[in-house]
C-alpha cells in the first residue's frame, strides 16, 4: 500500500485519478414533495403578479406610479387564464411534453407559429416571421425583428426555471430554444437570467443569492448583465427604492448607450418602453427592495411603471417559488378557478402542475441526477450541481450574421394557425 506523509499528497493523487468527486459530480437533495410545492407557488405567484398589476399596464411610463394609484388586490384578479404572460409558457410546455428536451429548435417554432393567441411586439414579430417562412434562429434576429430586445421572452421564461429544479444549464439551453423564437441578445439572455432565479428558488431564498445565480447564466459584458450588477450595486448603497428607481431612470431609459429600438428610444416622463434591461430593473426593485413581503415584492415592482403587469409576475413567481405554495396567505388563491383552460390551450393549473413535475423529473436524470427514496419512503432528487455556461455574447445593436433559415415546404405545410374564436 502507498503511504503519504501529508493529506495534500494525497488529494493530488485522489485528483489526478479520478477518485475525488469533480464539483459537476455532487448533488443537492430536494424531496420531490417539496419541489411540487414551489413549483406550484410560481406558477401561482406569475398569475398573482400579473392579475395584480394588469390594472396599471403601461398606464404610468418614466414616473413612479404613487402610492394611492396602486389597486387594491382582490382575490378575482388570480384567474389570468387569458393573460399573454401565462398563455404563451403553455404552448413552450405542450412542445417539451410532446417531443422531449431533444426537440429541434426548428418544431419549437413550428409549433409557435401555429399558435392563436394574440401576441405583442417581439412575440408578434417572430411568429409572423416562423409564418412567412423565416426560421428560427432568423425569427428573432434583428435583422428580421426589430423587437429583439423587447421584453418577450423575459415574461414566458419562467417555465424554464421551474421544470429544472438547480439545473441551470438547462435554462440556458432552453433559452437558446425558445427565446430565439422572438428575441436576440439581451431579449434572450432576460429569460434565461429570470430562469436561472427560478431554477436556485428551490434552493435559496435569499433576493440577493436568486439574482447572483441568475447572473451567472448570462454573459458577463452583456449590458442586461450590467443592469444587474446595477442593481445589486445601487440597492447596496440605497435603502430608499425610488433613488434607485431614478438610477435606472437615468441610466436604462434616458441614456441612448443602454435603450435602443423600435419601441424603446431614449425617453422620460411619459415616454414608453418595452426595453429589457429597463422592464428587467423593475423586476429586480421588488425583490432586491421587498424584504422578504409578497405585497411590498410586487407591489414594488409595479410600482416603477411601463409593463407594470409583466415585472411583478416574474417577481412575484420567483418569490412565491423560494417560499412554497403552503405558505401563499389564502386570500390570493381563494379564488382560483382550477378548471379553467389558458387560452387556446389544453392546459388548467392542475394539468400544469403535472406536466412540469413529468418534465422535471426526466429533466434530472437526464442532467445525470437519480430520483430515490428516502427511509421514510419519500422520493427525493438527487440533482447534480452544475457551474452554469453562459451562451457567447451577442448584442443586438451590432448584430452577428444571420443564419440564412427557413422552413422548407414540408415543414410550412405544418404551420397551420387556428382562427381565432
């Protein structure tokens, strides 16, 4: 037998053959219980986010809406059955379940185009794009879509976060699917931020530690990276949130550097913006600024103003997530109609919550994870740690090449829109 005079001696040898587990090789535990409890909570905290604040979309734009303005929540505002920040995560969940994670980006888009709901700027364009022909990635690069930093799939990437419990690569990965449907850029590296909270929320409840793990999922010289920064930096030095507000005011919205596009010029007072990096500021005020309270959470995030429905959704579903559905206070989900059906969609809550528990769980073991028992005979997973890889940095003002897709006549004789009811 080898002997070693020192622990350290032996490590290098343990390392060098293998026999020391690498950090991809550990797993943290999550009782399966405890994952349908927090995914059941962000999808509701979505629903309660963009039901509470649906009143005040866009009604208040460079300006803080006051206080007095802020509607009241009632327990009817829950059903956003029929609400484009729900709806469209349907169609993305419908296309996993139907054809797994190994599903081409090229049947994701197929499968988009051939929704009917109604859509808004990016989603408008890249579907109209995926209809005419135009095949993804090309459906949501600038040089097709002028949309392709605005806001879209920073609202529907939720789903990615919440049916990969710790696995950020996957949100990565399913960013790269589904958000170059619409978006470019910072528009997909939104999505793939607020997925990677969602993803950590199983395991973290810290707003700090949700928005550094985020972070990490996106390019570092990316400016919605910047943003981030910004704002973990600014809340550090603020305790008063509408001095940060006025940061980002001056930084995201007025200054021409940081918001560009069609629908977002430099502004002000009045002035509209469907920026990512601006919309994704305000999600970040409510979790950063709400101390640990769901009101002041989303109430703060909507407060900021533009797409004040859409911002406290996803703070409200990432909060929501790191606290569990069994501690959501009744009086936001005594009203939730478990039977309706989103919006051309097959889809209820309860039909939800089982297609991500099937979707999560084969997302484990296929990240090399394990699903056992526990003495008690509850199932646990088992799920690999991963270091997050972030996609290459692109940047929609100054675009790379495009990658010259479309559909072939084959799979253009799959785009069949239904009409609308």
């Amino acid at each position: 037998m080898l002997r070693f005079k020192n622990l350290a001696a032996l490590l290098v040898v343990l390392c060098c053959s293998g026999a020391v587990p690498s950090r991809a090789e550990e797993f943290r535990r999550l009782s399966v219980r405890e994952y349908r409890d927090k995914m059941k909570a962000a999808w509701l905290g979505q629903m309660i986010g963009v039901g509470w604040g649906q009143p005040t979309e866009f009604r208040v734009k460079g300006e803080v809406i006051p206080e007095d303005r802020m509607p009241p929540w009632k327990p009817e505002m829950v059903n956003q059955h029929g609400n484009d920040d729900c709806y469209v995560e349907m169609t993305f969940l419908r296309t996993l379940e139907q054809h797994g994670f190994d599903v081409s980006i090229r049947q994701a888009g197929i499968d988009f185009a051939n929704s009917g709901y109604p859509l808004w700027h990016a989603n408008t364009a890249g579907r109209g794009n995926l209809r005419k022909g135009i095949a993804p990635p090309d459906s949501g690069h600038p040089n097709f879509n002028k949309h392709a930093d605005d806001i879209d799939y920073q609202i529907e990437a939720d789903f990615s976060g919440i049916i990969s419990p710790g696995l950020p690569n996957q949100v990565i990965a399913l960013g790269e699917r589904f958000g170059r449907l619409m978006n470019y850029g910072d528009g997909v590296y939104a999505g793939q931020f607020v997925g990677g909270m969602y993803a950590e929320a199983y395991f973290e409840s810290a707003p700090v530690k949700l928005v550094e793990a985020g972070l990490k999922c996106i390019p570092a010289e990316s400016q919605y990276a910047e943003m981030v920064r910004d704002m973990l930096k600014w809340h550090k030095e603020n305790d008063d949130w509408q001095k940060t507000w006025q940061l980002v005011e001056d930084k995201y919205h007025k200054d021409p550097k940081y918001t560009h596009g069609l629908c977002s010029p430099p502004g002000g007072k009045g002035a509209f913006s469907i920026d990512v990096k601006l919309n994704g500021a305000y999600i970040l005020m409510g979790l950063l600024y709400g101390k640990g309270d769901p009101d002041r959470t989303m109430v703060l995030s909507c407060r900021c103003g533009q797409d004040s429905d859409c911002n406290p959704s996803n703070a409200g579903g990432v909060f929501f997530a790191s606290m569990g559905a069994s501690k959501i206070p009744a009086r936001f989900t005594e009203k939730l109609d478990m039977g309706r059906k989103f919006s051309f969609s097959e889809y209820t809550v309860p039909k939800v919550l089982e297609v991500s528990e099937k979707l999560a769980r084969a997302a484990v073991l296929r990240a090399g994870g394990k699903i056992e028992k526990d003495p008690q005979g509850e199932e646990v997973f088992l799920i690999p740690v991963q270091a997050p890889r972030p996609g290459k940095l692109e940047q929609s003002r100054n675009p790379g090449p495009a990658a010259d897709s479309k559909f072939t006549a084959e799979e253009m004789e799959q785009i069949v829109p239904p009409k609308r009811k």
